[in-house]
C-alpha cells in the first residue's frame, strides 16, 4: 500500500509524536526491491557521543492493507534487513488494522521486553 502525501505528512505525525526521542525520521512510499509499500522510520541514539554509537530504529510498515511495527538496532527494518547486514531484529508486532494500533501494539511489546530485563 501506498500512501498520499496527506496521508504521508499524518503518519508522520503519529510516529514522531508516539516516539518523541526518536529523530531523523524517513520513509518510503513505493513498493521496489526493498519495501512492500509505504514505509517510516526514526532512530534513537543513547550515547550519540561514542565513537562507534549504537542505533535503535522504529519502523512501521505497510503489508497490502495492514501495519506492521519493528524495533531494530543498526538499521531500520526493511525487506533485506538480516544480521548479516549489521541490524537485528529485536521486536516485530502481529498485523494491525491501521498505524495507531501498529504504534501502541509495539509499545505494548517494547514495555514487556525491558519489564522482562528488570525482573528479578
């Protein structure tokens, strides 16, 4: 699925919004040899300082009519990602209806993963 550019400039909204510390926001909108369709993602830099600092990327993406929301580190999620390529998959929802369901599934699923680091 693709978007229209106010289509685009909302879903852009929401994830920047949902994901403030997140930044350099990007996407694609065009199904190639990459992506299935419209695609957005921001990065999240703890240390920006280090010389070799780590990256942790939101991406939410499009499968025919559904959302899809993805944490990552070293790149954001697109068709090739691979650990191979220097990024891990970390988190990945179920389909979901629309972007907002994708952008609280995903938090839901990030809040479970660090609340399973900090149990004793």
């Amino acid at each position: 699925m693709t978007l229209t550019e106010s289509e685009i400039q909302e879903a852009i909204e929401k994830a920047t919004s949902a994901f403030a510390n997140f930044t350099d926001w990007q996407y694609n909108n065009e199904v190639n040899d990459e992506y299935l369709g419209f695609t957005i993602w921001g990065q999240y830099i703890p240390k920006p300082e280090e010389q070799m600092p780590r990256c942790f990327f939101i991406t939410f993406d499009t499968h025919g009519e559904n959302w899809t929301g993805h944490l990552s580190i070293g790149q954001h999620c697109y068709f090739w990602s691979s650990a191979d390529a220097g990024d891990a998959h970390l988190l990945e929802t179920e389909a979901c209806k629309n972007l907002e369901d994708a952008i609280e599934t995903l938090k839901v699923e990030i809040g479970n993963l660090f609340r399973a680091f900090s149990s004793t």
